[in-house]
C-alpha cells in the first residue's frame, strides 16, 4: 500500500512541477519538517520521515483537487 501511495505522491509532485508550484509542494514540505520532528523525538527512523512526506503530498494534492473542482463548478453555474 505504502508503495502505491508513493508513487501516487512522486507522480503528483512530478506533474506539478512542470505545471506550477502549488499545495501539493506545500503539502510535502509540511510532512517533511513534521516527519523530521517525529523522527527526533521518537528516534530517526526512514519510514516515519518517507510516510509523513508521503502523506502532506497527498493532502496537499487533495486540497489542489478541490480548488479545481470548485473553479470548475462556479465557471459551470455562471
């Protein structure tokens, strides 16, 4: 599982890259300090700092999802 979602994250921060930078580079950047704080005080282990960056790309890209949905719908209302 963690590896699909790996490489969902890798994907979304690839394409985004090229696009613009966006939440989904946020969204990492939040794991990555969170995930360097949980493995300080719980002691530094790979996979807690790999899944907490996994997991800010991820919300990251979920936020950069409905923002396009909203603009989508409220262009389709007007």
């Amino acid at each position: 599982m963690w590896t699909f979602l790996s490489i969902l994250a890798i994907g979304a921060l690839a394409v985004s890259f090229w696009l613009r930078k966006n939440a989904i580079w946020g969204g990492a950047t939040i794991g990555l300090f969170i995930g360097l704080a949980i493995a300080l005080f719980k002691g530094f282990h790979f996979y807690i700092f790999q899944r907490a960056i996994i997991i800010g790309a991820l919300v990251g890209f979920g936020a950069e999802a409905l923002g396009l949905l909203a603009d989508y719908l409220k262009s389709k209302n007007d």
